[in-house]
C-alpha cells in the first residue's frame, strides 16, 4: 500500500472546495495543500507567470513526497497543466478533464455555460475542452473577474455578490448545465442556485475531481489518519475565515513558506 499524501495545489482558499471533494471520498488520506496566497489572484495573470506558479507548486508538493496533485485552480489547469504534464512524472489531475468526461455521458447536456476566471476564458482551454468531448455540444463562457477576490474577502452571500453574478449571468439562463470553473466559485453556489432556472444543472468540477482521483490511484491509503498539511506562501489573508465557511471547522496548524 503506497502511504504517501496527496497534493493538492491553488491560488488560495478556492482550492479547499476541492479538497472537502477528495476528503469525502478518502476520509483516512494524509493531505497536503499548497495555497499560493502570495500570488494571488491568478485570473489576470499572464499565461507565463501561471506556468510558473504552478511548477512552483508541484515541485514544492514533491518535495512533500506526494503521490499524486490535484490543480484545484480552474486558472492553473487552463493555461499550464498541459506544460507540467509533459515535465513531471508523477499523477497531476486539473479540473477539465474530469468535468468534460462527465459532460460527455450527460445525455440532457446538449448547452452548457462555464464561468471562470479571466485568464481562463482568455485561454480558451474551457472551451475547445468542451467542444471537442461531445459533438454539437453548444458552450458559452464568461469571464467573472470579480467572484474569486470576493470569495476571498469572505462575500459569498451578500448583495453585491448577487448582484455581480446575476450581471454575469445575463447570457446564461438557457444553458442545461453551468460550470463553476473556478474553485472559487462554489463558495456562491447559493446565489448561482436561486439566480438559475431549477432546470440548470449547476456543476462543481471539485466532486469529478475526486471521482477521477480514485480511478487514478491504484490503491487507498487506510491505515492513515486523515491528516490535512496547509502550507500558503503568504499568512497575510483571510484564509482561515473563508477556510472555516468552506470545511465548518477550524483550522489551526496552517505554515507560511516562501518557495
Ligand atoms: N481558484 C482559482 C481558479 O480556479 C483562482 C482564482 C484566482 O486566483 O484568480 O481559477
């Protein structure tokens, strides 16, 4: 049985929408997570910077003795995980594939809206993903530059979050399915429920994650204690706020590196 973490990497507490995905589904894993607040925000960031984040990110995780990463940032998975495939060995799984893969063998899918960050729809990693893995498949996207900053900031539920989601909605109320393509849009999955048709199937891309994370791995660690690692490159930020809306629980032994 192979007893090493699982890595899992973001821009900052997005990421953990993820991680409370893959802890369901391996409640006893030991987990590192990677936030890399001192970066923050990815979205309009240059596609070259985004690449180097995220290598820093893997070697870092690495260095951890990780036996696979997850790239819980839609960001990072749009414009570099084609790059760090190719250079690192070890299991990288980003929020795309997995998302496509489901969309594919969803027969009442036939329009389908994604929402991701600027520098994700820039990429148009989303889309061409989208268009290729079904045919006819019709996809609109939209950019929503200030959904993660807000998530950040802990307004997930309030009136200018609604107000700013039904503004990037506007284009959007036929779709069958919405995508959250970036991990920090969960976090308003309330607002995006009340704000779509009931008919809309609102994906979060973090429970596919976890469902192609067990088909990866060959075996699960159960003898292990579930352990959760939190390393972010900058404490200065409201992690531990958002952290605590996200997994209803406090989290405590959270450490500052500079990589
Ligand atoms: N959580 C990230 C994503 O999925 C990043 C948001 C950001 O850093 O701008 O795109």
């Amino acid at each position: 049985m192979d007893i090493r973490p699982i890595g899992m990497f973001d821009s900052g507490v997005g990421g953990l929408t993820v991680y409370k995905e893959v802890r369901n589904m391996f409640p006893n894993e030991n987990i590192v997570y990677l936030g890399d607040t001192k970066n923050f925000p990815y979205g309009p960031k240059s596609r070259d910077n985004i690449i180097s984040y995220t290598k820093q990110g893997i070697e870092f995780l690495i260095s951890k003795d990780v036996r696979a990463i997850v790239i819980a940032c839609g960001t990072a998975t749009s414009q570099a995980i084609d790059v760090v495939k190719d250079l690192y060995s070890i299991p990288i799984i980003g929020m795309i594939e997995p998302t496509c893969n489901y969309i594919s063998t969803s027969s009442n899918i036939s329009k389908v809206g994604v929402l991701a960050t600027e520098g994700s729809i820039k990429s148009g990693s989303w889309q061409s993903s989208l268009s290729m893995c079904k045919h006819g498949l019709i996809v609109k996207s939209r950019a929503c530059p200030l959904l993660a900053p807000m998530a950040e900031e802990g307004w997930t539920d309030n009136e200018i979050a609604r107000l700013s989601i039904r503004k990037y909605l506007a284009d959007m109320t036929d779709v069958d399915a919405l995508i959250l393509g970036c991990t920090h849009y969960p976090l308003f999955t309330n607002i995006f429920k009340t704000e779509m048709p009931s008919s809309c199937e609102i994906i979060n891309p973090g429970k596919l994650v976890a469902k192609k994370l067990k088909s990866e791995l060959s075996d699960s660690n159960d003898t292990a204690s579930g352990n959760l690692e939190i390393f972010l490159t900058d404490s200065e930020c409201n992690f531990v706020n958002v952290a605590k809306k996200i997994l209803d629980k406090d989290l405590y032994s959270i450490k500052q590196i500079s990589i």
